[in-house]
C-alpha cells in the first residue's frame, strides 16, 4: 500500500513548490544604470549634457492636464487682459531680479515664446510661458509647468545658465531655442530653419539694454 502511495506524495510535493513558489526564489531583474540627470547637464561647467530645449523631439513627455488652459499654441485665443498680463509680468520681474538677468530679457523671451500665454503647448511639447521641453522641465524641479510662477522662475533658471555658459545675450538664446550642443557645433547661432528668426525675434521685442 505504502509503495503505491509514494509517487502520489511525490506529486503532491511537486505541486507545492509549483512556479509561482519558484518565481519568489528567483532573483530580481536588474535595474539599468541611471544615466546623468539632466540637471547636472544644465550646469555642468565641462560635461555639458543638457537635453536640447527644442529639439529633444523623442524625450518622453509628461502627462497634460486636460483643463482649460492646456491649448495649442496654434489654436486661435484671444488675447489676455490687461490684469492677467500684469499679474504674469510680475512673476517675470521678479525672476528676472532673482536670477540677475537684463532687465527685460525675460520678458522679451515669453513674448516670443507663448505671447503671455500659461497653458501654451507648442507641437513639440514645449509647455507654458517660457515653453519648458518635458525633460528640462523636470531638470529643472518645475513639477507643474503650467504653473506660471515655476515655469517662469525654470525658464528664467534655464536662461541664466546658457548666459554663463556663453557669455552672450545672443548665443544664450539660441541655445535656449536649439540647444546648447547646437550652439557647441555651430561655433554659433545654428544656421536652422528657426533658430535665427528666433534669436532676432526676441531681440526685437527686448526694449532695455544693448546686446552684447
């Protein structure tokens, strides 16, 4: 009797050590190595690995809050009043102070950027009013970037580190729009489809100061 109940033991005991007793005694995956963050990038002084500001297309993007503010850049809007504008150009003031930036650079960008707008979002995935790529964004700790304050005080961080990187009004924003790695390559304002136009956009709207 004993010798035919043996293989049914065995069975039995098989099945309690079934796989998913088995998959606990497996190890872990490993995880990928974490890469550089890209804040380091931003103000690295010698291993400059910032993530291009405009044309980090693949970057993946963070998720949009669907509210009202959260409109393409292209969508037809009409335009801000006077006291949404002043209380906007006062979050600009004060980084611009904060940051040591010309008088009115900051300013001259947004306009440029997203016309004053909070929720722009550009078909690149640019977002708010200094238009913060997903990925410098979160470089840049600004959690909510349609957020008008943070985004803000990020693209005025932003901003501040391509003029310490460049030494130049110009060259700082044509890094802001390209990337820095363009500007590196270029020795210059990239010869692109955008980024002149840009640069001489802003530079236009931007009434204090003289350019260097």
């Amino acid at each position: 009797m004993i010798r035919f109940l043996t293989p049914s033991v065995s069975a039995f005991m098989l099945f309690l050590v079934s796989s998913p007793a088995l998959a606990e005694q497996l190890p872990p995956p490993a995880e990928a190595p974490v890469e550089n963050s890209v804040y380091e990038g931003i103000f690295a002084p010698v291993a400059f690995k910032l993530v291009e500001h405009r044309t980090a297309g693949r970057a993946p993007l963070l998720p949009v809050p669907q509210s009202r503010f959260a409109i393409a850049r292209t969508t037809s809007r009409a335009p801000l009043t006077n006291q949404a504008r002043t209380h906007v150009l006062a979050f600009i003031r004060a980084a611009e102070m904060r940051h040591a930036l010309p008088l009115g650079l900051l300013e001259a960008l947004v306009e440029v950027e997203s016309a004053f707008e909070p929720g722009a979002i550009s078909r690149a995935g640019a977002m708010g009013l200094s238009q913060l790529m997903p990925a410098t964004a979160r470089a840049l700790g600004v959690l909510n970037p349609f957020d008008a304050r943070a985004n803000v005080d990020g693209g005025a961080r932003y901003l501040r580190a391509m003029l310490d990187r460049f030494g130049s009004i110009k060259l700082a924003l044509a890094a802001y729009n390209a990337g820095p790695g363009a500007v590196l390559r270029s020795r210059g304002v990239p010869a692109n489809n955008e980024t002149p136009a840009y640069v001489a956009k802003v530079l236009a709207a931007w009434s204090f100061g003289g350019v260097r």
